[in-house]
C-alpha cells in the first residue's frame, strides 16, 4: 500500500512539474497595444473568472483592473501580472518557471501599468499572517513580522526604474504609468474589520507609506507617470463606509486585496491618465 501512495504521489509531482514547465515555456504574445505588469492588486485574485489560457497560479481575472482598462479604452490587452509576483519576477521571471513579465513588451505597446512592489517588502504577507488568513503553517512560513523600517524600498525602487528603462528600450512611444496600492489600513487607529492587533495595524500603516514613497521615487527618477492610488483611495480603506479593498474575511473576493469597487475606481484613473498628456514625474 506505502508503494501505491508513493507512486501515485510522484506521479501528481512529475505531473504538476511538468505542466508547470509547460506554462513556463508559452512564448508572450508581443502584439498587445496594452501590457499590464504586476502582481495580485493588478491581476485582480478573487475578482471574476480566470483569463482563459493565463497560469493557473496567477489568479488574473476579468475583474481586474487592466481587463476593465482595455475594455473601457479598447485596447489590446496582454496581461502578464501574476499573484504573488515581485519586480524581480518583472525583470527577469524565475516564479514558478515563468519567465519575465517584460517579454510580452513589444513594438504595438501603447501603455503599460505597473503595480508590483507590495510582495517585495512582505505588505500583504504581513497581514495575512498577522490575521491568521495564512493559518499556522502559513504563519509559519511567512516568519516573524519585522519592523516597518527592515524592509527593501530601495530594491522597489531599483527595480523599478530597471524595469521602465526596459520598457523605453523596446517601446519607446509608450505611456507608463506606475500605479501603486489602495490604502488598506485608515490613517489613524484600527477596526475590527482588519482582525489585526492595532501594534500590527501600525507596522502596516508605516509600510505602506514607505512603499509609496520608493514607487514615487521611481516615478521621479524616471519621468514615468505615477497613479497615485494610495492618495485617492483615502477614506475608502477596509474600515470606512465604502471601502476600496477587503478586510480579513471576505465572501467574495480576497483578503486584503480590491473588491470591486475598487478594481473599478483604479481602472477609471488610469484611464483618465493614459487620455492625459504626459509629463514627467506627474502624479495623478
């Protein structure tokens, strides 16, 4: 019987390897007049069904913002944001045999979203852990929360600007436009909503505003557009009236991502910032 088990387990890991290494291997479809870069708050996890023909574990929906972007501005969209992401994973892949995000860039390119530096600094891992959304194998993975202060911004923000200078090499005629995270925690204090302890909604609050602040410094550095998400999602955090994203739990969607209304108010911003004309370094 131990025999039938270990087989039939190494046929599940010789299987799951090998449809993993075949997603990894589809060559990106250049000819998107809409490439959308990121991680989950981009691809929209819990939102809508999945993108046909998108991997599995990156959880892109229709109702993530770029898919409501390109069918609103009808365009073109090839979305590479994947859950779980990071700019690394942007540059040069490596998540789950993916290659980089970078290569669906491509002459046609006339806009590209980025949202990604949230799983380089542990913001979302933070909370799922501190909630007990991760349960205690999760939370144990995950390890200790540390201060708000110990985390990369500087890599965000490196990255970052690596990863618009790639796009200007290939596209040079594209509009960028980095577009950060919606706030989460409220400026001051917490609620019940959140299911954190008020010193954790503290680290987080911190965190994200240090996040902000290294996706602005890319946006600054390289005269690419910033949608200021952050500053207009204030007063549609997990604890307001009409909140922008979810709170610990949830009955659609998930935890600590956008719900949809909030998917749908970043997806007008940009819009609104891809119709502008650009200018360096502004935020909208």
């Amino acid at each position: 019987m131990i025999f039938l088990i270990l087989a039939i387990t190494g046929l599940g890991v010789v299987s799951l390897s090998s449809f993993l290494y075949w997603q990894g291997a589809q060559t990106p479809d250049v000819s998107g007049e809409y490439v959308a870069l990121g991680s989950s708050f981009s691809a929209g996890i819990g939102l809508g069904p999945r993108i046909a023909g998108s991997p599995v574990h990156c959880f892109r929906t229709a109702g993530g913002y770029p898919a409501l972007v390109a069918q609103k501005a009808e365009l073109r969209l090839v979305d590479m944001s994947c859950s779980g992401s990071t700019t690394k994973h942007i540059l040069s892949g490596g998540q789950l045999l993916l290659g980089p995000q970078l290569a669906a860039i491509g002459p046609a390119t006339k806009l590209v979203t980025i949202t990604s530096g949230g799983n380089d600094v542990g913001y979302i891992g933070d909370l799922m852990a501190a909630s007990g959304n991760m349960g205690w194998f999760g939370a144990w993975w995950h390890g200790d929360i540390k201060s708000a202060d110990a985390r990369p911004y500087d890599v965000v923000t490196a990255n970052l600007n690596a990863i618009i200078t790639s796009v200007r090499q290939t596209a040079p005629s594209a509009k960028i436009l980095i577009v950060n995270y919606p706030a989460i925690i409220p400026p001051i204090g917490s609620c019940a909503a959140l299911g954190i302890s008020k010193a954790q909604a503290a680290i987080s609050r911190d965190l994200a505003q240090q996040l902000a602040l290294a996706t602005k410094r890319a946006a600054d550095e390289t005269g690419a557009q910033l949608v200021d998400i952050a500053k207009a999602s204030i007063g549609h955090d997990v604890c307001s009236k009409m909140p922008w994203v979810n709170g610990a739990s949830v009955q659609t969607g998930t935890a600590f991502h956008p719900n949809a209304v909030g998917a749908a108010a970043t997806a007008d911003l940009v819009i609104k910032a891809y119709s502008m004309r650009a200018t360096n370094g502004s935020a909208l």
